[in-house]
C-alpha cells in the first residue's frame, strides 16, 4: 500500500509563504525587537513596551471582527492591499521619528490592523476539501514564521541592528508580492451593506456559533495564562536552569512544527470532533502532571508529550470550526471567531498574572482545568 504524496495547491502555497513572512514580522517587531530593546537600550521603557503590546493585540481582536465584513465590502485584494500597506508603514515610521514612544505605540496598533486580514483569507480557503491538511500546513507556516521572526531577529540584532529592523519592511514587500501570485480572490458579496443589516448578520453568526465561541473564547485564554508566568514556573517552581527552560522550548516547537502537518492529514480520515476533545483532555491532564513533576527528564517528557497535545487539538479545532460556517459567511464568520480568539489572548495573560501573584503553580492548574472542561463541555456538547 503507497501513501499519497502531499501536494500543496500553488495558489494556496503563496498564500502560506505570505502568512509566514506576515507572522515573522510581527514576532521579530513585537515579541523580540521591542521587549529587547527595552531591556537593553534606552530609546523606551519596558511600561512603554508593555502599553505598545496591549494595543496591538486589542487592535489585532478589532480589525478580526471588522475585516469580514470589508473584504465583502471593497474586495479582498483592496483590503489585503491596505493591510499590507499599514504593516509597512508602522515598520517605517518607528525609526524616521527617532523611537518616539507615541510612534511606537501609533505603529504597533497599525501592525495589529495590518496582520489579521491575511489570516482570515487562509482561514476560509482552508474550510474547503481537505481541511484538516490544510489547517495543518496553515499552523505549521505560524508556527514557523513566528519561530523564526523571533530566533533569527535576537541573532541579527547582536550582529547588526539597523540591518535586523530594515529587513522587517522588506519582508512585508515580499509577503505582498507573494499575496499577489495567489490568484483571484472574489468576495461572495460587494455590495454595501447598511449598519443594521451587519448588525443583524453578526447576531446571525453569534447564534450559528454559539458551540464555537465558549471553546473559542477557554482554549485562548487558557493559553494566554501561561504567558506571562511561564518563565516564573519553570525557573523558580520546577527549579530549571535558563539553559534548561531554552532547551524546553525549543523541542517543544520543534516537536509541534513537525508534526502539525502530518496530523493535519490524520484529521482528515478522523472526526475532528473526537481528535480534539482528545487533545484538549490528554494537554490539561499533562500540564496538571508538570506542577507535581521534580524529575528534569519526566518534565521533558511532558512537554513534548504537550506539544503532541498541542498539534492534535489546534487543527482539529479549526476544522470543526470550518464545519459549522457557511461558505456565503466565510469570510464575516472566520473574522468575528478570530476577534473571539483575540480577545482571550488579551484576557489570557491578565488572569495569569492576577493568580501567579499568589502561586505561579495555581495558575497552571487552572489553565489546565480549563482545557479538561472543555474536553467534557464538548463531549456532551454536539
């Protein structure tokens, strides 16, 4: 018996490579840039960064929920096109205003517009034929775009600093040329649509979403609580080295990013719905196990058995999530979900700071908690 090779549509690649160097830009700008340079220089403050970070994450869960509604407005090309152009000019006008802490603010807000679009054309291509695969290959390019964007950035910054950030704005004009070779992209409507009629359709969508939303809205604040106490956990309650703590974070990634794309396949052969009760159960059973865990070598154990977690829970999720919208709501739908995701990874980090002021170890416990209710919520939730 011969396994089938995967092939990529074309169409749909350069629209990955466009997702990737999208998300490279962004962790390069957001996640190392800033939060380095604050550390380490003097241009802004870490409060300035933390304000600037905030923002553009509020920003990214708005444009989610507004960005449907405009591709079906004014065309998916005009809207990519503008996205685009707000993620350069953010990238260009830090430096040319001297690394005004306003500007800093100002761009990171325009980089949280500009990012999201492409998301959500990937997203609805992604609902149709093989939507495991191609959710699979989707995170797969995240997870490497981000990766990357923050690896390489921390490198290129030691080596040469103003090479490391002129090179962000450069990779946001390869990403639009990339957008531009894959194809047409018709929106379903282009006509304009009164407040009240988006108003009315948005409650139409909230209603057909409602099993969506609660797992939507848990999965990423579940995630988001471990962001900011992860270090803290690792370092101070299971008494790593910071050598240790990069170590784990790198087989973590890598065990993640290889096996997103074959399990992508799998999900495709299996009930989507089944593989990611699976995942959200088997990830809160071994992040609970962490907590009481003092051998170094069952703690590696554990998070890549996580990360395995991880690559069955996050593309089964988003395929059973493209079961329930409709291909005449893709786009609205996919946004309106994506500024549900965004708003838990801006609620996320805030609860797991609140509980780590008493135990860094409550708050994985309850991050924990979370995932095995919503395997059981979706057990008996069809």
């Amino acid at each position: 018996m011969t396994q089938k090779r995967l092939k990529i549509d074309k169409k749909f690649f350069f629209l990955l490579i466009s997702l990737m160097l999208v998300e490279y830009v962004r962790a390069a700008f957001i996640i190392s840039y800033l939060p380095v340079q604050a550390a380490v220089g003097t241009q802004f403050n870490l409060a300035l960064v933390g304000l600037a970070i905030s923002l553009h994450y509020i920003s990214d869960a708005f444009s989610n929920f507004q960005a449907g509604f405009l591709m079906n407005r004014f065309g998916i090309k005009k809207i990519i096109s503008v996205s685009f152009t707000l993620i350069f000019l953010s990238l260009i006008v830090v430096p040319l205003f001297q690394f005004n802490g306003f500007v800093i603010i100002l761009a990171s807000i325009l980089l949280g517009f500009g990012a999201c679009p492409i998301w959500i054309v990937l997203l609805a291509k992604a609902s149709s034929g093989s939507r495991g695969t191609n959710m699979g290959l989707i995170y797969f390019y995240w997870l490497l775009g981000m990766a990357s964007g923050v690896i390489v950035m921390n490198y290129l910054m030691n080596i040469n600093l103003s090479v490391s950030y002129w090179l962000l704005p450069v990779f946001v004009v390869l990403a639009f040329f990339s957008f531009r070779l894959s194809g047409d992209h018709q929106a379903l409507e282009n006509t304009k649509q009164p407040f009240k009629e988006m108003f009315k359709k948005t409650l139409s969508i909230l209603k057909k979403s409602r099993i969506i939303l609660p797992g939507t809205l848990m999965q990423s604040i579940s995630l988001g609580m471990l962001i900011p106490i992860l270090p803290t956990f690792v370092l101070q309650h299971l008494k790593l080295s910071y050598n240790q703590y990069t170590l784990l974070l790198i087989i973590a990634g890598l065990t993640a990013g290889l096996l997103m794309m074959p399990v992508g396949r799998l999900i495709d052969h299996f009930s989507p719905r089944l593989l990611f009760i699976a995942g959200f159960m088997w990830f809160g059973f071994t992040l609970i196990s962490t907590a009481f865990s003092t051998s170094i070598v069952v703690i590696y154990i554990l998070v890549v058995s996580m990360a395995i977690a991880y690559t069955f829970f996050l593309p089964a999720w988003n395929s059973f999530v493209a079961t329930k919208i409709t291909k005449e709501d893709q786009n609205v739908s996919w946004g309106i979900i994506s500024s549900f995701q965004g708003v838990g990874t801006m609620l996320g980090p805030i609860v797991g700071s609140l509980l780590a002021s008493f135990n860094a170890s409550i708050t994985v416990i309850i991050s924990a908690s979370l995932f095995i209710l919503m395997g059981m919520l979706y057990l008996i939730v069809k």
